[in-house]
C-alpha cells in the first residue's frame, strides 16, 4: 500500500493522515538538526529510540491523570496520535540552570534552581523561536489568561512526574521542552515527543561535565558517542517501566 500524503514535515517527524480524521499517524526520523536547523545530521536509530521513549513516558503520564495524545505504537518508530491542533507555544521546564539560561541570564551551569522555571518560546523558526512574556502571549492571542495558567500548571505537574521517572533510572532531568494541542473536543493534550533530543539529560553517576550527557546536547556540541547516549537512555526508561510495572502487579498473596 502506499504512503498517504503527508499533512505536515518538522525536523523530527513527519504526520500523516489516517482513515480516521480523529487518528494522525507520527513518522519519527534519525534526521537531527540544532540552532534552529543550522546543523543538520542524523543520529542512526534516533527515530525509533525517540518513539519508544515518548511512548513509555506518555503512557506513564496518562496513567497520572496527563491527558495526552498518545495511542499506541503500529511500529517501532510509528506511533498513532490523536489529532490535536498545536498551541503555537514550545514551554519549558528547567530544574538546573543550562543551555540558554546560562548564556541569557550569566547563571552558572549546573546550579539548581530554587524551583522549577517554566518559560514560553514562540514556535516561529523565521523568527527563531523567541522568548515570550505572558503579555506578549496575550497579545498575540495564542491562548487565553486561563489557558496559559493551565498549561503552566500542567507543565510542573509533568516536570514532577517526570524527575521522578528518571531519576529512578539514575537520570537527572535538567530541563525539557513540551507542546501541547487541543483536541477536537477542544481538550488540551500534551503532545509532540519527550525524547533525548527535546530534553536535557544527565547522567546521575557521572560527575565529568562531558560524560554525563546523554541528550541532544551531544551532537549539538560535538561531543560523540551520540548513538550510546541514546540508548542508554531508552534503555534505563524502559528498566524503570518494566520495574513500575513489576510494583504494580498484585502480589500473589492478593490474586
Ligand atoms: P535551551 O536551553 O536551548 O533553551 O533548551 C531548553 C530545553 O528545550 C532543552 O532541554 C532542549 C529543548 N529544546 C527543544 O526541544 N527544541 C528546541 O528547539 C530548543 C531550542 C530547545
Ligand atoms: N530542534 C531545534 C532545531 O533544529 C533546536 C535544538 O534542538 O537545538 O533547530
């Protein structure tokens, strides 16, 4: 059969219809890309390696009460996703202070935030994805005072879920960036992916600045051992899912 056309290409994905108006179809690609797609590469495996680790991580926030727009996973780097119009936002969540706040706000690299920082960047790549100001926001109508406080609330409430997660695969999640949609019954749903290329990931064991990185991080700094890192990571997410699971079964004492 072939490949119906697709509704939409990104850097990472690309979206198809399905014969379900209510059901997209997401691709995920090895294609990778930083600083606003002036690098460009490819990671072997990362679109699978990325799928299976947002599928884990969506499934464990659902079963937290987060809705979300995962379904299920029809391959390995495919998953079905209910079809959501994206808020043109990209919100993220910071726990230690790196990447952009370090370079905008002169904190040093590595230092924990008093709490956990929530920010709001446009999703424009001709404009190049700047910061916003909840006025700003406002202004530009992409949602409402009431909304906005929602997704911020929903946000921290990820972030927490999340650091929980990770940790126990002895993974510090520094920070993060989501997307959310509403869906045709006008929901909001997390959306997107949560992967190594859309968070920033740290080995917790490690204390050399260079080895502990297990994200994106990697590639946009050169730092090699791309394919490892990503590995490792759907590897430790998957530990802790099968373990989450293993908590969760009644023991056979209950049965
Ligand atoms: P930043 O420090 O470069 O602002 O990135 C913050 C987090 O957001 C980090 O975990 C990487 C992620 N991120 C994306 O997922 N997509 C992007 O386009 C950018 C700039 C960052
Ligand atoms: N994904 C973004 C891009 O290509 C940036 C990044 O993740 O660093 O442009």
């Amino acid at each position: 059969m072939s490949q119906p056309e697709k509704l939409y290409e990104g850097k990472a994905k690309i979206i198809y219809p399905t014969d379900d108006p209510n059901i997209f179809l997401a691709h995920y690609k090895d294609d990778a890309t930083a600083f606003n797609a002036q690098k460009r590469g490819q990671i072997q495996g990362k679109g699978e390696i990325n799928c299976r680790v947002s599928a884990v991580l969506f499934q464990d926030l659902e079963a937290k009460g987060i809705p979300t727009h995962y379904l299920d996973c029809p391959a390995s780097n495919q998953m079905r996703i209910r079809a959501v119009e994206i808020v043109p936002l990209e919100v993220v969540v910071r726990n230690i202070a790196a990447g952009s706040l370090c370079r905008q706000t002169g904190l040093p690299e590595g230092q924990i935030l008093a709490q956990p920082l929530v920010e709001f960047y446009l999703k424009n790549d001709e404009l190049g994805d700047p910061l916003l100001t909840r006025d700003r926001i406002l202004l530009l109508e992409i949602v409402t005072s009431e909304q906005l406080d929602r997704l911020k609330a929903l946000a921290l409430e990820i972030d927490g879920h999340l650091q929980k997660f990770f940790a126990a695969g002895g993974i510090t999640l520094v920070d993060f960036k989501l997307e959310f949609g509403f869906d045709r019954e006008g929901q909001l749903r997390l959306a997107d992916e949560i992967s190594p290329d859309t968070c920033r990931l740290w080995d917790s064991a490690e204390t050399d600045p260079e080895a502990k990185v297990m994200d994106k991080d990697r590639f946009r700094r050169d730092l090699g051992q791309i394919e490892t890192a990503y590995q490792q990571v759907l590897q430790r997410v998957e530990t802790v899912m099968t373990q989450n699971q293993m908590t969760q079964l009644p023991s056979t004492n209950d049965r």
